[in-house]
C-alpha cells in the first residue's frame, strides 16, 4: 500500500459535482493498494499513521498525531500512486490491484483507521472521477509505502 498524506486545515471530496465528505482540520490521505498487499499491511499502516506526530504542539513543534489534536481524517483511493513510469511516457498501472482485491483492502484500512481513532473517518468513492479540493497545512505532505517501512 502506498500513501501520500497531507496535513490540511480543510479539505473535500466532490463526485459528480456533490461533496461526499469533507473534514477540517486534520489528514488528507491518498491511498493506492497494490496487488499483493493485504490484512497485514492496512494494519501497519492504519497504526503508523494514527501515531504520526506532524501537528504542532504549543511551541510549535511537530509534536501531536491525529489521536492527539482529535483531527479529522479524509481517504480517497487512488490507483495512480502505484504508476510505472520507467518505459515511454505513458504511465503502467499493473501493479496496482484489481477492484475486486483493493475494494475491500481499502474499506477495511477506513475502518480501521476508525479503530484507532475512535471517531468515523470521511472517504471518497472507489473508482469514480473524483475532484479534491484541499489546504495543505505547513505544507507537510509525507509519502509511506509498506513494502519500505522507513
């Protein structure tokens, strides 16, 4: 699996013109599941990311994770973080997983995020043209991959 979170101040999800979900304060994350990912990687990932200290304490150091500030959290799935641009200019997706396998990988990293942070979590919709509007917050955007848990 691999994500790319965005500390946002505010941020929405719209599919066909209609907001599905929107939150404040909290992380934008964009999640693309790969073929071979599984149980075990929405469970790192889900833990990792509710424990990761990007917001400002009061000094102003990144200090606080998501628990701590009771932030908002928005996941839309997005295959294309999985694109191959090695060969020619048009990008591969094989990695990427198949509907039938992210869908499920995908509710169930929602859900456990939930989990962990005791409160619902917003999503968009799996496969629909979606459009996201956000503020990023810092900027601080950081990308984790599960197959290198650095």
């Amino acid at each position: 699996m691999r994500v790319v979170i965005q500390r946002v101040s505010q941020a929405e999800v719209k599919v066909s013109g209609t907001i599905k979900s929107n939150i404040s304060e909290g992380l934008l994350i964009l999640l693309g599941v790969e073929k071979d990912d599984n149980k075990d990687d929405v469970s790192w990932l889900s833990k990792k990311i509710s424990g990761l200290r990007i917001f400002n304490d009061a000094n102003g150091i990144m200090n606080l994770s998501i628990r701590d500030v009771d932030g908002d959290v928005l996941v839309v799935s997005q295959f294309t973080l999985h694109a191959r641009t090695k060969k020619g200019n048009r990008p591969s997706y094989i990695n990427a997983a198949h509907p039938n396998h992210a869908i499920p990988l995908y509710e169930l990293f929602i859900k456990d995020l939930e989990n962990h942070l005791g409160k619902p979590v917003g999503a968009g919709e799996f496969g629909a043209e979606m459009n996201i509007n956000l503020i990023n917050s810092g900027p601080v955007t950081i990308i984790m991959d599960t197959k290198n848990k650095e």
